[in-house]
C-alpha cells in the first residue's frame, strides 16, 4: 500500500454536517477497498482564488490516506461522481504527519488575534497616545526659508528684459495698426458716394 494526501473542496451552499456525511462516505470507499484513513481534517469555508462554478467559496476537506492503488481509483472516482464537491487533488507522499496541518495550526492562530480585547475602541490608542502637533499654526513661517539662487535672479532679469521687449515691440506693432485704421477710414468715404448716388438714381 502506499501513503496519499488528497483535498476536495465542496459547494459552498452545503452545511458543514453535510460535508461531514460527504467525507464518512468516502472514508467508507477507502476501507472497503482494504485501506485506511490515517487522519482527516475540515478545514472549513474558505475563500476560493477565482469563481469555480458560480461558487465563491467552498469547504475544504484534507484526507491522510494509507491504501493501494485500486481503492484510491474508486475513492476518486466517487468524488467525481459528487455534484457537491467542485475540486479534488490527490497527491502521493512518502510518510504521514501526524501532527496537524498547516492549516489547522494557523486557524488556531487566527482564533487567537480574534480574541485580544485590550484595544478598547478605536479612539483609544493606547500607550502611544493622541496623535497631535500637526497643526498649521504651528509651522514655522515660510519668510525664513532660504531663496534659492534661480529664485533670485528672476525677478531682476525679467524687470530688466521686460523695458527693452516693450520697446522692441511698441513700434512694430504701431507700424502694423497704422495701415489697417487708414484703410479702414479710407473704406467707408469712397463706399459712402457710391451709395448716395444710386439713392440719387432711385
């Protein structure tokens, strides 16, 4: 005979006494076939990596079993036959541990963490104390800090470039508007005969 570890994991709409029946089912394939269970645990309703059919979760089931080869085969078989259970992996190991699984060890742990009461409620923190001297009126004013040299120059080269841009500039733009406003009043005096004559001929 040789030693295995196989997991299932069944729909999450079963009750957990329903698993229980699912898992003497197949620890009864396992002895009828001439093996054994050497230990068996539920590791409860766990939260799957993606949807398995429309199922989010499910119950995870873990087996340690000592049998040979052909009641294995039936044992997988059976599973695959179960609508409840979604997934089953069976491996081959080479020694049973007797001590709980990973699993179970962190399950304990968990139950742990779940039971500190010492916080109290969420405003109190505590050794550490209030959280305070973040207040904007007690930060230094921003007058003290240190100008960088960029920062001290600009002001000086703009009001220095700005005089002789404005100059460069002034006369070319008067040289442009000139034209357009004399071709503008120019416009309307020689329009302005035309339309008194035909008022004239009408």
């Amino acid at each position: 005979m040789a030693l295995y570890e196989s997991v299932f994991i069944a729909r999450q709409d079963v009750s957990s006494s329903q698993v229980d029946g699912i898992a003497d089912t197949l620890q009864k394939v396992i002895e009828d076939g001439g093996g054994q269970v050497a230990k068996r645990e539920y590791w409860g309703l766990r939260n799957l990596s993606y949807k398995i059919k429309k199922n989010r979760k499910g119950h995870y089931s873990l087996f340690n079993i000592d049998a040979p080869a052909a009641a294995l085969q039936e044992f997988e078989r059976t599973m695959k036959l179960n609508e409840d259970i979604l997934r089953y992996m069976t491996v081959r190991i080479d020694e049973i541990d007797p001590e709980p699984s990973v699993v179970m060890q962190n399950k304990g742990r968990d139950r742990e963490r779940g039971d500190r009461g010492d916080r109290g409620d969420r405003g109190d923190r505590g050794d550490r104390g209030p959280r305070g001297g973040r207040r904007f009126d007690e930060r230094p004013p921003r007058d003290d800090a240190p100008r960088t040299a960029e920062a001290s120059e600009t002001p000086a080269a703009a009001a220095s470039e700005k005089p002789e841009a404005a100059a460069s500039e002034k006369p070319e733009a008067a040289a442009s508007e000139k034209p357009a406003a004399a071709n503008e009043a120019a416009a309307p005096e020689t329009a302005a005969p035309e339309t008194d004559k035909q008022g004239d001929e009408a």
